[in-house]
C-alpha cells in the first residue's frame, strides 16, 4: 500500500487510505461477515462506512473463484448510480485490496483455526470422539478452504462439505459417516449458532 500522503488540498481528503484505517476497516468487514444477526452485521457494515467517509472512500466486497476480496477506493469514482466510472479513476494506486478469504490468508487460518480448535475440544467433551473427528474434517474444510471459523459457515459451505470434501478428503469411518450430520448440529450447537441447513 502507498505511503498515506497529504492529499488534495482543495478537499481536504487524502489520497489514500492511512494504513490504521485500512485495518479498522478490514475488522468490521470481518466481523459483519462472521455475524449471524443482520443487525449485528448491518451495524459493523454502517461503522465501516463511517471510518471510509472520514477520507471520502467507500469499500465493496468483491466475491469470484480464489474468495472474497475487501476493495477500498475514492468514493469519487462512483457515478450517481454507484457504479464505478472508470473515466473518473485518475490513480488506481489509491484503490486498497484486502484478501477476507481463499489460499495465503494465513492471519485469518491462525485465527479460524484457534476458534474451530476450542469447537472441536468442546464437542470431543460432550459427545465423544466419533463426533469429534467430523468435527475436526470440518473445522479443516472451513480453515483451509475459506479461512473461517466453523460458526461462518453457510448453507453453501455446509452442503460443499457433505457432498464433496467430506467423502472425498476426510476419510471417515462407517461409524463416523452415519453420524456426520449429527455432528455438525453439535458444532453449531456449541458455538450458538443456528444449523444452516435447517
């Protein structure tokens, strides 16, 4: 990211964002995604709207194939539409990008993986191993793939997991197979979080 500068002075803004900003933004855009209330999760997204008004940026979330990308740029180049104008970018080195998910993210992995770690030791005390090794398959699915604590989890992540990861990559026993879905419902129980396929 470029040296934070003093910016436009007929403004007032700078011309890119402070490197504290970028990681104040970062969290809230974390913890808005990690919520489960839309709430909870609209009023992280309104605080980081907040911190990006203070230096005239706005922030999306871009989602493809290697996972989700926070992109932070000069609210400027917005038309009234708040669709990008790409006549109006005069310096794309303004723009920050922060990778939220997908390979190299190994911060968020460290992270995801302490919380899912807590998850699977809670699940092995209550309801012994054989739901703990799903839980353990599990809590690599979401670490190694998305970067995530098991409590992020989707519909759609759930459903990659059952039909695809799990038969291919986890190597379950007969007795762990028959009792996969059990398990997660026990994962989700213990981090208070409702069972997405429900």
């Amino acid at each position: 990211m470029p040296e934070h500068d003093e910016g436009d002075a007929s403004t007032g803004a700078p011309d890119d964002l402070p490197r504290e900003a970028v990681e104040t933004v970062e969290r809230l855009t974390r913890l808005a995604r990690e919520a489960v209330d839309d709430r909870e999760a609209s009023a992280y997204r309104d605080r980081r709207s907040a911190v990006l008004d203070d230096y005239g940026f706005t922030a999306r979330v871009r989602e493809d194939e290697n996972g989700a990308t926070l992109v932070c740029h000069p609210a400027e180049w917005l038309d009234a539409d708040g669709v990008v104008d790409f006549e109006a970018i005069d310096d794309t080195d303004r723009a920050t990008e922060v990778v939220l998910s997908g390979p190299g993210e190994q911060g968020a992995w460290a992270e995801a993986e302490a919380r899912n770690r807590d998850v699977v030791e809670a699940v092995l005390e209550a309801e012994g191993s054989v739901h703990a090794a799903n839980a353990r398959a599990f809590a690599d699915f979401m670490g190694n793939h998305y970067a995530s604590p098991m409590s992020a989890a989707r519909e759609h992540h759930v459903r990659e997991f059952l039909e695809e990861y799990y038969p291919r990559n986890a190597w379950p026993t007969d007795e762990e197979r028959a009792v996969v879905e059990q398990s997660l419902r026990a994962v989700f129980e213990k981090t208070e979080t409702p069972y997405p396929l429900d």
